[in-house]
C-alpha cells in the first residue's frame, strides 16, 4: 500500500478544493491512499500553532506525516507570486528530514490557487518544487496527453495543477481545473505504487 501525503495551506478555500479533488485521484489508485494535512497560519511571533488542532478541516501535519508516506502532493495559495508563508514555514521546519535523506526518492507534485490568470500559477508551482528538489524527491507534472490541459481555460499546468478564484465567493473549480488535479493525484500515486515494487 502506497499512502500520499496531500498537504496544503488555504486561507479561503480554493486550495483545499484542490486538495480534495487530487485525493480522489489518489483513491482512485489501486493500492494508493490518501492522507489529507493542513498547516496553521503564522505570524511574525509564532512558533507553535495558536491552536493544537484546527477548528475544523484536515489535521495539522507532523514531520511524521512526511515520513510515513510514500509519496507528497503539496499545494498553497498564491502569495506575490510564491508559495504562502505558513507552508514555508512548515517546509523550513524538514532539516532534519533533508539531513537524514528521508524524503529522498519518493514522488512528489505540486498545486496552487490564484485570483487571477496570469497572477503568477507557474511561479508559485517552481516555488513549492525547489525544496521538493533538495530533498530528492521525484518531480511529477502533468503531460498534454491529460486532454484536459490542452482544453482549459482557467487553471491546470505542465508544472501542476491549479485554479482561478473568483474574489469572495465559495470555490467553484472548473471541470477541466478538477480533471486535472484528479490526474495529478494519480501520477504521483501511480508511481509510488511502481516504486514501492521496485
Ligand atoms: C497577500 C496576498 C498575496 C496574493 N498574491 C497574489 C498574486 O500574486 N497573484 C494572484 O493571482 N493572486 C494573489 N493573491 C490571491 C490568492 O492567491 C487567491 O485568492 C487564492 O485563490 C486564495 O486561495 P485560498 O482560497 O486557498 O486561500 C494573493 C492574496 C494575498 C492575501
């Protein structure tokens, strides 16, 4: 059994509406499962989450969340372009993890959520891939051969899947935006599957 780690930060919604459409890509892999994380909001003072647990939603994660899966789908909000602080933050927490190779050789994909088109998707994806890279882990992104991608006109990429939100309204993705997350769920679990054989 190969358990993916889908763990994202979303202030709003849009990017915990990803996060549930890549799980069901990740089900939908025989002999994959998903495990659903958050992180907590920072401030400048913070070092511990206000609260132990979230008041609703996906579970904080844990070093051990990381360790104990097989492969990682990461998502965050845009912020200026880059991944948000409180998924930084959480990343800057895995020296430990990079020190020991932990993470090295496992699948790992990325996605994010936007307010508009062309307000920075592949920048922030990049952003989330680099530590990804110093860990070792094997990038997964998402080919042409996914009919959704050459069809969209909102979110989905090469370099992960994403969405466009509309200002202050509930999250509503896109059919091509929810094919498209789905499939990135199931490459990264498809191949943790292949490499748990190896
Ligand atoms: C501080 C800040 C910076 C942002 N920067 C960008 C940006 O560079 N480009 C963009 O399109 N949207 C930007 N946004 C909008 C969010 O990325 C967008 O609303 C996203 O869908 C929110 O995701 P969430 O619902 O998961 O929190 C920014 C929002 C905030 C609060």
């Amino acid at each position: 059994m190969a358990e993916i780690l889908v763990l994202y930060y979303s202030r709003s919604g849009a990017t915990a509406e990803l996060a549930r459409q890549v799980c069901r890509g990740v089900e939908s892999i025989a002999g994959a499962s998903a495990r659903l994380r958050t992180v907590p909001a920072v401030t400048a003072e913070s070092d511990a989450p206000a609260r132990p647990v979230p008041e609703s939603g996906a579970p904080y994660a844990t070093l051990a969340d990381l360790t104990e899966t097989q492969g990682l789908v990461l998502g965050s909000p845009t912020r200026f372009g880059n991944m948000a602080a409180p998924l930084k933050h959480f990343l800057d927490g895995t020296g430990s993890l990079w020190l020991s190779g932990a993470l090295a050789g496992k699948p790992a994909g990325v996605f994010t959520s936007t307010q508009t088109l062309h307000g920075g998707q592949e920048t922030t994806l990049v952003s989330m891939m680099l530590p990804l890279l110093h860990h070792g882990m094997y990038l997964v992104g998402l080919p042409y051969t996914e009919r959704a991608l050459n069809e969209t006109r909102s979110g989905g990429t090469p370099y992960g899947a994403s969405h466009v939100s509309a200002p202050g309204s509930a999250p509503t993705l896109t059919d091509t935006e929810k094919a498209l997350a789905q499939a990135l769920g199931r490459r990264v679990a498809s191949l943790a599957v292949q490499l748990s054989r190896a």
